[in-house]
C-alpha cells in the first residue's frame, strides 16, 4: 500500500543491513576495548540504533533523545526543541549520537553543543544518511552511511507525517504526496 507513493528506491534492506555492518567495524577499531553509549535521536533512527547496536561487538549502553526542528514539514523550522531528554548522566563517557539524517545541520548542531556541556570523555556522530547540499550549519560527521541527493526519503525509520517508517528500504517520496 505504501510502496504506490515511492518514486524509486535508493537503498534495498541488503544494502542498509551490509553498510551497517561497516559502520559498526569502524565503530570498533575506533573505540576498542572501550565501552561506548549510543544515544538515538528519536524517532527516526531507531531502527538504524538498534540495527547497529546489534552489530557492534562492544560493551554498549543506550540512550534516547527527542530533537525537532521540523514539526510536521519536510523541511527545517530553524526553531530547535528538545522534547525528550536523556535518562543517564553522560560526563565521562564516550558517546556516539546516532541520527537518521544530516540535512541543514540546525538540529544537530544545537543538539552537540548540549551534549558537549554535559562533559562526556568524547562525542561523535554517526548517520545514516548526509544530505550535504542543504546544509546551513557546520556539523563534524564522524560515521555516515551514504551520501544522498536532495530529495524527500522516507522508509527504516525515516517518515512523512509519521507515515512510512516501517517500509524496509529507503525510497525517495513522491513529490504529489507532500506537495513538493
């Protein structure tokens, strides 16, 4: 029912699962015999989190957060809220956030400077996706899945209006349906 409204697919389930599997190598040559804390940003990587903290082979803790700056729109407000904080004090830790997409950078780099004032032992960022053609504000991207054009994707947790998080793949939206 949902697949009517994709216009192609840019990434299949096998391609995300292999690059996931890459990212988590290169998580752990970066960190070995550490201990690292993902922290999600919600509600868009959650599938990618838990796909990759299943991949890892580290000690791993996680964590949650809820950042918007883009309400109900497929573009960014500008206007930053944090509607759902983290439960554990994150000072001395090393932390990777992970995130869904980097698109103008207003959100995650409001975001980074939050965390860096909580003291963590280190903080970097991993996602799924750069989309560097619309980026507004310096972000230091540490781990990326693939780099996209500008274009609306939806799908492995990505969504339009709360809608097409649960399709397997990643597609780019069809303009008629957001009125792009």
């Amino acid at each position: 029912m949902l697949e009517k409204d994709i216009q192609e697919v840019l990434f299949t389930p096998e391609q995300l699962n292999a690059r996931v599997q890459e990212i988590a190598r290169e998580i752990e040559r970066d960190y070995a015999g550490q201990e690292i804390m993902l922290i999600s940003v919600l509600r868009g990587s959650f599938i990618f989190m838990a796909d990759l903290c299943r991949a890892i082979d580290l000690p791993c803790t996680l964590d949650f957060m809820a950042v918007s700056s883009y309400g109900k729109g497929t573009s960014s407000s500008g206007q930053v809220q944090i509607t759902k904080d983290l439960s554990e004090d994150i000072s001395g830790r090393h932390i990777i956030v992970v995130e869904d997409i980097l698109d103008s950078g207003t959100t995650l780099s409001y975001l980074l400077k939050i965390l860096e004032h909580r003291h963590p032992a280190s903080i970097r960022l991993c996602t799924l996706l750069d989309k560097p053609e619309r980026r507004v504000k310096p972000v230091k991207l540490h781990y990326c899945g693939f780099t996209i054009p500008d274009a609306f994707v939806v799908g492995y947790g990505l969504d339009y209006s709360e809608r097409y998080r649960n399709l397997p793949y990643i597609g780019i939206l069809k303009p008629a349906v957001y009125g792009g």
